[in-house]
C-alpha cells in the first residue's frame, strides 16, 4: 500500500505543472460533486403548503413553522411556502390551530388607514365597495363546502330623477371543495345574504355561479316552480320519515342492514277557503215588537146654534170638572195593530284546508331471510314464516298509520339478500408510493458516487501509480543495463528473470538474440510496460524475483 501511495505520488510530480494544476481541479470538482449530490440525495420531497398569500400572513407562517420545528422552503419566484412532503398535514393542522392563515386583508380594514390628502371622492367611494364585496366573500367563504368566493357589486349612482333610477345588482362566484355541491337551501341563503346587505337591491338580481361556470340560480325564478320544489322537498322528507320510523322498528328484529323500506305519499297540495252560513228554525227569537191600538167612542156632542143655549153650564151648579168616562157600551170600534220581527239563529263559518293534506300512502317492506345454524355447525339462510311475516307487516302498518278508507297499502316480502363482497381498494402504484422517489434519489445518488470512484477517481489513480511507476522503471532499467553488462552470468541467455531458484520466471520482449545495452528507447518503453502488466498479474511471483534479485545483490 505504501508503495502505491509513492507511485502515485511520484506520477504526479513527474506530471507538468499544467496537467497537475488541471488533475487537481478536476479531483476537487469530483469530490464537491459527490457531496452535493450526497446532499441532494438526503433532502427531503417538498410539497407546497400555501401559496398565494399576503406578506403579513408569509410572515406570522413562517414564524409559526419556525416555533414548531418544522423546515420550510420560501419560493422566490412565486412566494409559494414549500414544507416536506410528509409534513404538508402536519403543518396544516398546526397552522389552523393558531389561526393561520387567517385569510386575505382587506374589507373594511381599508377604511380604517389613513387616508391620503386629496383623496377624491369616487376613490372612497370605490374603496368602500371593495371593502363590501370583500367581507360579503368573506363571509360566504364561511360556509360549510365553500372554499372561496368572490363577490362584484353593481350599484348605480343615486339620481334624483325617479325615471333614471337604476336597481342594483350583484354576481357572487364560489369555489368549492372537490366533490361537493350546493344545495338549493344553501343557494338561497347566499342570495338573501347578499341582498339583504345593499339597499334596494332585490334578489332576483343576484347570480351565485361555482368555479365551473354552472348557474346556480335563475332557474327556479318562477313562483310556481319554486312551490312545486318546496313540494316536492317536503314530499321527500315525509317518505323519509317513515323510512327511518320502519327501518328503526324492524332492525332490532331482523338485524341491523337486513331491512329495505320505501314508501311513496301522495299529497294533496290545493289550498281550499270555504265560506258556510247556516240556519236553526228551531231557535227563533222576537228581534222587535210594535204594536198599535185604536178606540172610538160616541159622546155627548154641543151641537146647534153657537150661543148661550149651547153653552150650558156644567149641571149640578158645580164648577168642578167632569173626567169623559166612556163606558163600554159607548165603544163604537176598536182597532188593533201588532208588527213583529223575529231572527233566526244563523251561522257563518270560514274554512281553509291546509295544503299537503296525505291523500294514499304505499309502502313496500323487504326483509331478508333469517340466519341460523344447523348441527353441523354450518350457518344456513331460512326464510321467515308467513305468521312472522303478518307480524311484521302489522307493526309497518302502525308505524305508518295505515288507514284503509284511505287506499294506503302495505306490501312486506320476504327474500335472501345478495351478499356481494367488497371489492379491495387498489393500491396506488408503486411510483404514487411516498417513499418510492426517496429511494429513487438515494439510489441515483449511490450510482453518482460510484461512477465518481470507480470512472473517475480510480483510473485517475491507477494512471498516475502507472506514470510513477514508468518513472522509477526508467532510473532502475538504466541501472540494470550496466549491470548486465558487467554481470551478464546472472541472468539467463532467453532474456528472462532469474529467481531465487535460479529458474526463469518472466521472459522480456525483444531480449532473446539482442543485447541490452544496445535497446532503443522504445524497446525499453514496451520492456517497462510488459513488467508492469506482468506485476499487476502475478504481484507474488514478481515478489520471489525481487527477493532474488535483493539476495544476489548481498
């Protein structure tokens, strides 16, 4: 070993000062490439964790990932946040935790800077509906399956004209979460919210539109459609009611997943006013009462020549005056008047009929069949009785309030379920695997490092060792070709080696028949190369006739 290292040393500083300085270079450049890519390979995936954020909020993340010892990567061109792969949830959950990232500036935190001088009016004005359209965004993207939303506010100018008067109008865009869907509910409410926020502005002028471009609302606009939707909305929570009552009455029984139930109402949705007056002749009552008597009399009359004679006092002398009596017989007719208005009892009732009256309900029952083991041990499949089936459908008709004037019916069978098993879940490829492109750069780095040693640094060394050892063969191949020409016994006449035996080990190119003193400097050259190729071959048998050769010498 040691005489390698002093080969290569001396082929080297054999070497130009041009090819040591570029060996170096490129020993140094071989080295740094192994480490980098040693390094290279030890680094882990990143994957990003956010991106498209404001710098207040790349600030406190930041901070949060530093506090929670988690290494980050900061994309310089985007300003996207770059974590290892396997911590991207990790991180994730940390970061909401803390609140992070709380979202956009904005809204009506633009309000609330300082304003520069000279700040015209339409700039505030249209500040202000930005700062709108963002906390409406806002919170819309509150909604559960929304993940953002935009919102873009048409509001006119107010004129004092009543002819130029313009309604305004908003479009809200929504982004949802994969594999979601808003329901009409949901839609509804985010127009009423948008709507309620703007004077005068009314919710037939609002459009909610998803990421896809599919219009959300305008298709329910007519007030007809929209109560045959609530109709039909309350149609199917009625049916899955009585779903869930049976499903829940009969599992118990049966076994959980061993029961199928669907029922189909009909409802009556007409809405009724009915107005009824009615009368009771047995119940009479006088309301008012007139009533009207007539009498006539005959009397004694003063009748003739008006006068003293017709004036006669009054008899007896008295100046007391006397009461008329009639007598009865002194009636000469009598008139007698009588109006009377009776009421009768009268009833005025108004009636309206709630809509969504049950009309017929169906209801169809499945139940498989029961399990049981026979002696053996084995687990069979028997279908129930037909005294259990009546059990069952009379409980489904409790459960539903089954009424036969009514046209309901009840239909239970009894059949084996199909039991299908569940397929496997695919694995994903072995390139989607996370660890596969953690080995794939561990092994590309190991190759890198071993092309390096062993196609580069290697046949590097192994030229120089050669150079130094040419170099050395050259002084001691000069030394031996005066010693054989004082002491030519020693060696044999065939040109070979002699060894401590005094047999011929290694037989040299071109010394049979020529005379070593007189070899040219190429001969000599392929001489070296030979002992050298022969030394790397046998390295033992070049050992004995060095030791030969070191025993003569003494």
């Amino acid at each position: 070993m040691a005489l390698i290292k002093q080969e290569v040393a001396e082929g080297f500083a054999s070497l130009p000062a041009v090819r040591q300085v570029g060996l170096m270079v490129g020993l140094a450049a071989s080295v740094a490439l192994g480490v980098a890519v040693v390094l290279w390979s030890q680094q882990p995936t990143f994957g990003l964790l956010y991106g498209n954020l404001a710098d207040e909020e790349i600030s406190q993340v930041l901070d949060a990932l530093q506090q929670a010892g988690i290494p980050y990567k900061l994309d310089d061109n985007s300003g996207a946040i770059l974590v290892p792969a396997d911590d991207v949830y990790q991180a994730r959950l940390k970061l909401a935790s803390q609140g992070l990232p709380r979202g956009s500036t904005g809204g009506f935190d633009l309000l609330s800077r300082q304003q520069e001088l000279g700040t015209s009016q339409f700039i505030e004005q249209a500040r202000y509906h930005h700062a709108l359209e963002v906390e409406l965004a806002r919170s819309i993207s509150s909604l559960r399956y929304v993940k953002s939303a935009r919102v873009h506010l048409a509001i006119p100018k107010r004129s004092v004209f009543l002819r130029k008067r313009q309604a305004p109008s908003a479009s809200v865009v929504v982004e949802l979460y994969p594999g979601r869907t808003l329901e009409p509910g949901v839609v509804e409410s985010i127009v009423h919210l948008v709507s309620s926020s703007i004077p005068n502005l009314k919710p037939d002028e609002v459009t909610v539109v998803d990421q896809t471009g599919r219009l959300l609302t305008g298709r329910d606009r007519d007030p007809g459609m929209q109560l045959n939707n609530s109709q039909f909305e309350y149609t199917r929570n009625l049916e899955r009611n009585y779903v869930e009552r049976i499903e829940a009455l009969l599992e118990p029984l049966v076994g959980r997943g061993r029961v199928r139930a669907q029922v189909s109402a009909k409802l009556d949705f007409t809405v009724t006013e009915q107005t009824r007056e009615s009368f009771d002749p047995e119940r009479v009552a006088i309301r008012s009462e007139q009533i009207e008597e007539d009498k006539q009399a005959q009397m004694d009359q003063a009748m003739g020549i008006p006068g003293a004679l017709s004036n006669k006092p009054v008899p007896g002398g008295t100046l007391e005056q006397v009461d008329a009596q009639v007598a009865p017989e002194d009636v000469v007719s009598d008139r007698r008047r009588a109006t009377r208005n009776y009421e009768v009892d009268r009833t005025i009732s108004h009636t309206r009929h709630p809509s969504g009256r049950l009309e017929r309900l169906s209801v169809a029952v499945l139940v498989d069949y029961r399990q049981s083991v026979d002696d053996k041990g084995n687990v069979q499949r028997v279908p129930l009785s037909q005294q259990e089936l009546d059990k069952i459908t009379g409980l489904v008709r409790n459960a539903v309030g089954f009424e036969e004037a009514r046209g309901d019916s009840v239909t239970v069978l009894n059949l084996s379920f199909k039991e299908e098993a569940l397929e496997p879940i695919p694995e994903p490829p072995l390139w989607e695997q996370p660890w596969f492109w953690n080995l794939v750069k561990q092994g590309l780095a190991a190759l890198a490092v071993l092309f390096l040693i062993f196609g580069v640094l290697r046949p590097m060394m192994r030229g120089l060792a050669h150079h130094g050892a040419a170099a050395r063969g050259g002084e001691g191949g000069a030394e031996e070709g005066r010693e054989a020409q004082l002491e030519g016994p020693e060696r044999t006449a065939a040109g070979r080696l002699a060894g401590p035996d005094g047999e011929g080990q290694a037989a040299l190119p071109g010394a049979e028949g020529e005379n070593p003193a007189l070899e040219g400097p190429d001969d000599y050259q392929r001489k070296v190369e030979a002992v050298t190729s022969f030394a790397a071959e046998d390295p033992v048998r070049v050992a004995k006739v060095v030791q030969g050769w070191m025993a003569n010498d003494e």
